[in-house]
C-alpha cells in the first residue's frame, strides 16, 4: 500500500480569531507537497474549494503545475475537482496539459461536492449535479481518447472540437471518482473509473471499508473492468503522548464546526441523491472526542498508526491519502506531523517509496 499528502485547506469563517491568513496558506502548501516528495510519499492531492467557505484553493490544476516545476517524481492529483463548476472541456485541456508538463504524473479526480453555496455563486442546478457530473465524465474522458469531438447532451452542447495538448499517459491520466454514496460508487464501477472513498462515509454505507471495496472490485468485474483501484483519505497524527492524542482529536472536532455549515442539512430541500448527508450532519453535531473512532482518523503512537493502517491494506485499498493539518495544525507542526509519519510508519509497508532520512523541518 502507497501513501499520498492530501489537505482540504480548511480555513472557514466558524473558525473566528484562529482563521489562518489563506495567501500564507497557499505558500505553505507548495512547501508542503514538495517535502512530500523528499519523505517518500507518492503522491500529492491538493483541493479545490471557492470563497473561503471551507477551504481556500480555487485551482489545483494551476498549483499542482507549479508543484510539477519543483518536483519529478511524486503524483500530481486534486482532491477533488467541483466538476459542476467547471466547463468540462476546460478540465480535460488543463489536466492534459498538467500530465504533459509533469511527464505523465498527473491524476484526475472528481466530484460533485456537497456545498450549495458554491453551486449558487457559480449558478449551476444545485439539484442536477449528478446528471451534470456523469455528463461531464463523458465528455473529458472522449476529449482525451478521441481525435476530435462533437458534443450534444442535456448539460453541454458544442461543435467539434480537438483538445490540445493530449495526455501524455496512455490513453489518459487514471480518473478516481470521489464516493461518499454507494451510488456514487457503483457508477464509477459502471464506468470503468477508479474510486476514492471517505471511511466514516463507507462504513456508514456499506457497514466498513472492508465491504465498501469489496463492493467496488466486484462490481466493476461484473461490468468487465479489471485492475481498478480504490484509495481512501484519512485524518491521521503520529503522536507521543496522550496529551498530543487529546489535541489532536479536539482538532477534528473544530473540523467539524466548518465541515456541518458546508453539508446539506435538511432532507425535504436536498436533491435526493445528497440526502444522506443530512444523517452525517446530525451525527457530526452531537460529535465528541471520545466518539471519534478510526473509521476516519488513526491518531496515537507509531505502533497504533501501523497497526491500523495494515488493517485497511488488507481491505483492498491501493493507496491512502493522509490529511495532516485539519483544524488548523500550523506549518511548522504539519511539517514535523509529515516526517513523523515518514520516519516512523512508511518503512513498515513494502511499496513506499521513502528515499532520503527525514530531517527537522
């Protein structure tokens, strides 16, 4: 199993007076990703979130482009596009163009996100966005595999055209739909796409992330798709000491304080596809420390975090992606949290590819 960087950026205005500045943000996020790669990790996945109402990068592509520049080995993803809010042929230009300029590192993932409040500014159907996002899917997937396209759909209507640059990766970048539902999940199986999961979503939906892969894999051997693969993000801290572990857990629940005002809440105004985020909404709410569970976080010493992590391996699961800095972790500590992890947990699993003896950040 690999392991990748992943943040959301988080940085919402419940988190008042500790509200970090986002240019800052930005900058540390760069460093970031790059130190990624000098501790081994494979891969880096950056967010893509408008206004400040939960996190604060508006463009993965154009970061992950500059992180290519500074880089030459690690994967380049965004966790995830809003598709919606994007023009579909606009994403397939600028992730091809990502794989050409990083020689073929470039990862696409996507989703159709949770938060109205983007889809207001941007003036897209809120209620239609998973017939947007599969339409969507479609067409970048024909623009990065066929000569030229033409397109007539419910959402997209365009004369022929042909994208250039094309992927460098044949035939195109892997694509990793984001699944918070099982239906999420089984179209990508349908469609022959990689998917990345949540844990606290699957375990809600498919009782653990065991069965959530398993549902996967088989389904898209059903559909006659071979080889496809799952990953899943998890908050995660190499601590050590009990009081560390304690801060750790108070900061997944300040996390949460920006996570529920993102989240559809009321089940007779959700489209009926997000409705089950309003069963999240009410357990996130009552959340306490003493609730969080690993089913979303792996927080305590090295032996813990090991063990934990050999337990999703055996689910199945390809690569998980690690959120260090939630709740407001400054740089310097997510630097430290970063080579902690790379120093104490990647050698144990086979597949890393940890290179250099991590040092003080």
């Amino acid at each position: 199993m690999k392991f990748g960087y992943f943040t959301l950026t988080d940085n919402p205005i419940e988190y008042g007076d500790t509200r970090k500045d986002p240019n800052q943000m930005v900058k540390d996020l760069i460093e970031q990703c790059v130190y990624a790669e000098d501790l081994g990790f494979n891969s880096v996945w950056v967010p893509e979130h408008h206004f400040s109402v939960l996190g604060v990068l508006p463009s993965p592509s154009m970061l992950l482009s500059y992180v290519a520049a500074k880089t030459s080995k690690v994967k380049l993803a965004p966790a995830t596009v809003l598709l919606p809010a994007n023009h579909p042929i606009r994403m397939a230009e600028e992730y091809a163009l990502l794989d050409l300029v990083s020689d073929g590192r470039a990862i696409f993932s996507a989703g159709r996100g949770y938060d109205k409040r983007e889809y207001d500014v941007f003036q897209v159907d809120f209620n239609k966005s998973r017939e947007i996002f599969y339409e969507q899917l479609d067409i970048i997937k024909k623009a990065w595999t066929q000569d030229s396209l033409s397109y007539d759909g419910e959402f997209f209507k365009f004369p022929e055209v042909e994208l250039t640059p094309k992927p460098v990766q044949d035939p195109h970048p892997p694509i990793y739909v984001a699944s918070f539902s099982e239906s999420s999940a089984l179209k990508a199986a349908e469609m022959g796409e990689n998917v990345i999961y949540a844990p606290f979503a699957a375990n809600m939906v498919f009782g653990s992330i065991h069965n959530a892969v398993k549902t996967f894999k088989d389904k898209s051997a059903e559909h006659g798709f071979s080889g496809k693969e799952a990953r899943c993000s998890y908050f995660l801290n190499v601590t050590e000491s009990k009081e560390e572990t304690e801060k750790t857990k108070q900061r997944m629940l300040k996390y949460f304080t920006g996570l529920v005002p993102a989240f559809p809440s009321d089940p007779s105004t959700a489209p009926p596809n997000i409705r089950y985020f309003a069963d999240i909404v009410e357990r996130l709410k009552t959340m306490k420390a003493e609730d969080l569970g690993d089913q979303s976080i792996i927080v305590g010493d090295s032996e813990y975090v090991i063990q934990k992590l050999k337990e999703v391996e055996e689910s199945g699961i390809e690569e998980v992606i690690i959120y260090f800095d939630f709740g407001g972790l400054s740089h310097k500590e997510t630097m430290e949290s970063m080579e902690r992890f790379a120093r104490d947990v990647l050698p144990h699993f086979e597949d890393s590819n940890i290179k250099v003896e991590a040092t003080n950040a």
